[in-house]
C-alpha cells in the first residue's frame, strides 16, 4: 500500500477537478439522456391522454347513439300519435255531424209529437165512435172501463206510438178542444194494464187462427 502510493503520487488540484467534473461528451449525453427521458414520460402521458380521450370519446358516441334512439322512438311516437290525432279529429268530426243529424231529427219529430197525437187521437175517436154524443163516459156504473174506452187506449199506443202513460192527457187535450165531454179518466196503471191485456188477447187469437189453419180445435181443457 504504501508503495502504490510511492509509485504514484497524489494529484494535484487541477487534476482532481478533472476527474471530478465531467467532460462535455458525459454532460451531453447525460443531457441527452433527460431529453430522451423526458420525451418518453411526455410520450407516456399523451398515450394516456390519448386513451383517456378515445374512452371520454366512445362514451360520447355511445350516449349520442342512446339519445338517437330516444330521438328515433320520439319521433315515432309523435308520428303515431299525430295519426291518433287525425282519427281522433276526423271521428269528432263525423260524430259531430251525427250529432247535428239526430239533433235535427228530434227537433223535427218533437215539433210534429203534438200535431201527430192530435192526429192519432181524432183518428181514435172517428174510429171508435160511429155516432157524436154529446157527454162519454169513460166507466161503467161498477167502476169498469168502457169498451170504447179501452180501444182508444189500444189504438193510441199500438197504432199511433203514443206511451201509455200518456194516452188520458193526449185523450183529454184533443176532446176538450173538440167540445167533448167525458166524465171519468184512467189511470197509467190502468192504461198499461188495458195494453196488456189487448196484447195477451191478441196472442190467444194468433194461436187460435194458427190452429184453426192446422185444422185443430181448441177448448178450455185441451185439444180435440
């Protein structure tokens, strides 16, 4: 050891800050080195930034291509409902003109119920009665309506169209204008019952030319 140091003395101080700095090549290439690394983390993070974009990227594109299809099935439904609308508007338009049709239809039969009942109830009474008198009666004595009576009601409602509940107004309205006098009324139960009864008698008279054309007798217990 201490001839090494015989054989080669210490150096000086220039010689030291030699070997202690270094050259210009190992400065540039230690430059170059920064560069390049420096070019590498700048490299790294735009291929992040790169790929953070393409994915902020696709996520647009995927919501664009979402809110297309909202659009798409916006416009549909708006399509759809716009033709729902057209029905909608050209059936209010054809029910508004039914509506006009039935309106001008009942106007016109209310205006021509009155004239159409007078007409049905004078009808009745030329129909029924054969000779003026100047007083009808509409009961008997035991309180049972007349015969002539229960015609007028037959012929008002089975004839003329006229409700049974209304036969004695329509009756009276036409006689009093007439000058006829009629002691007594009917009821709407009475009147209903009379329609009843006629209708009840008509299917026994029915059944009764059906089985006379068959050639078959009817009696109270049975057939003969």
């Amino acid at each position: 050891m201490h001839g090494f140091r015989h054989n080669h003395p210490p150096p000086s101080e220039v010689e030291a800050f030699r070997f202690a700095s270094p050259s210009p090549n190992a400065r540039g290439r230690q430059k170059l080195m920064r560069e390049v690394a420096e070019a590498k983390k700048n490299c790294r993070n735009s291929e992040r930034r790169e790929k953070r974009a393409k994915e902020k990227l696709g996520e647009m594109e995927a919501k664009v291509e979402d809110m297309e299809m909202v659009i798409q099935a916006t416009s549909d439904e708006n399509e759809l409902l716009h033709e729902r609308l057209d029905e909608s508007t050209s059936r209010n338009s054809e029910l508004k003109q039914e509506v006009k049709h039935l309106a001008a239809k009942f106007n016109s039969r209310v205006r021509r119920e009155p004239q159409k009942i007078a007409t049905s109830v004078e009808r009745a009474l030329s129909t029924v009665f054969a000779a003026q008198r100047a007083v009808y009666e509409v009961k008997t004595p035991d309180g049972t309506i007349q015969d002539w009576a229960r015609n007028v009601i037959l012929h008002l409602v089975c004839a003329s169209d006229v409700p049974a509940s209304k036969t004695w107004m329509a009756f009276h309205t036409v006689t009093e204008a007439l000058g006829i006098t009629i002691v007594g009324s009917w009821s709407d139960r009475s009147a209903r019952r009379i329609v009843l009864e006629g209708a009840l008698a008509a299917e026994e008279m029915i059944v009764e030319d059906f089985a006379e054309a068959l050639g078959i007798k009817l009696t109270c217990s049975g057939l003969l």
